[in-house]
C-alpha cells in the first residue's frame, strides 16, 4: 500500500510524501518514502565501496528513521538469500552481501531503488494518524514505484484523491445560516 500525505499534512518530514509500506503488523509500521530523491550517490555514501557500478545508483531519503542505514527494493521473479518479500515482485534487504550482489549483477534503476534510512510507526501511531486525516491509504503501484518519474508521484496521486478546488477546514462541520427574527428592512 501507499501512504498519500494529505494536502493538509505540514509536517516537513512527510508534506507531499508517499511512503511505500513494507510492514505492517502488531509491532509497528514500516515504509520508505519512494517520491523523496538525493543527489547522493550511492558510491559517495559508501566510500568504500569500491564498485564503478554504484555511482550510477542515488539514493533516495526513505524517512527519518534508521538514517545511517540503506534499504534497498529489489524487483524480481523471486527473493535471494538476505530479501524479504514485500508484495508482487517487489524484495526489501539491508545486507551489504547483497547489495554487492545487485551492483555486481549491473541491476537498473528499472529493478533496484536504494534508501538512506526509512519511515517507522509505533504499534497504534499510524492508526491515530489515519484517524486524525493526515493520510490516504491507495493501492501501491510496483511501476511507479520504479519509474524514473518519482518526483511527480505525489502531485500525480494527489490531484486524483483531492481534487483542486476551494477547500475546507472542517468538511463535517457545514456552515449554518443564522436566521433573524425580523427581516430587515429596507427603505
């Protein structure tokens, strides 16, 4: 699933974002936000990674969580050791042996997307915040997930679940006209 942050949601770390959940369960929430570009690369942020390969790959900011650590979703027919599935085709890991195998492997941006850290709930936190509004929960969509069109994807998405127009504060609260007893009058 995507999380859509709602127009109204102004919080810097996740206004305009769409976190791509990878687990949801009794412990906690956990996502990556896929509309969040950098223009680190990913030989850059491992320095000692001493592959050609890597400094084709950016990596994208995956949430404030865990900020040392890289994720990567992997797209594949089916997981290698040290993946674990998501849905569809689409693979998380955070080992280093197999990151070495995808940049060894000369996978495309079309197959592999690498994250500086990731987004993270507590058991009920995004429970609340759904509740609270600040979220719309769509189907995710494993294409757009590994286009090269990712920062259009909130605007996109966005556009088709809040429609421009005038909008309210308090869409259950309608206004209420206030009747005088005597019309007034006129002369």
């Amino acid at each position: 699933m995507f999380l859509v942050a709602r127009r109204s949601l102004e919080d810097p770390r996740f206004g305009q974002s769409v976190v791509y959940l990878v687990v949801h369960d009794e412990d906690g929430t956990m996502g990556v936000i896929v509309n969040r570009s950098s223009d680190i690369s990913l030989s850059e942020a491992l320095p000692d990674f001493e592959d050609e390969q890597a400094a084709l790959h950016a990596l994208s900011y995956g949430g404030p969580v865990g900020m040392p650590v890289i994720l990567m979703l992997v797209r594949g027919q089916a997981a290698a050791g040290g993946m674990a599935h998501v849905a569809g085709d689409i693979y998380i890991s955070g080992e280093r042996r197999v990151l070495e195998e995808i940049i060894a492997s000369r996978k495309s941006a079309s197959e592999v997307r690498f994250f500086i850290g990731h987004s993270g709930w507590a058991p009920g936190q995004l429970d609340f915040e759904l509740e609270r509004g600040s979220w719309h929960v769509v189907t995710a969509d494993s294409d757009a997930i590994f286009s090269g069109e990712t920062e259009s994807l909130w605007p996109r998405l966005i556009e088709r679940l809040e429609p421009e127009g005038i909008q309210v504060n308090n869409p259950l609260s309608p206004p209420r006209l206030r009747l005088t007893a005597k019309p007034p009058a006129f002369d």
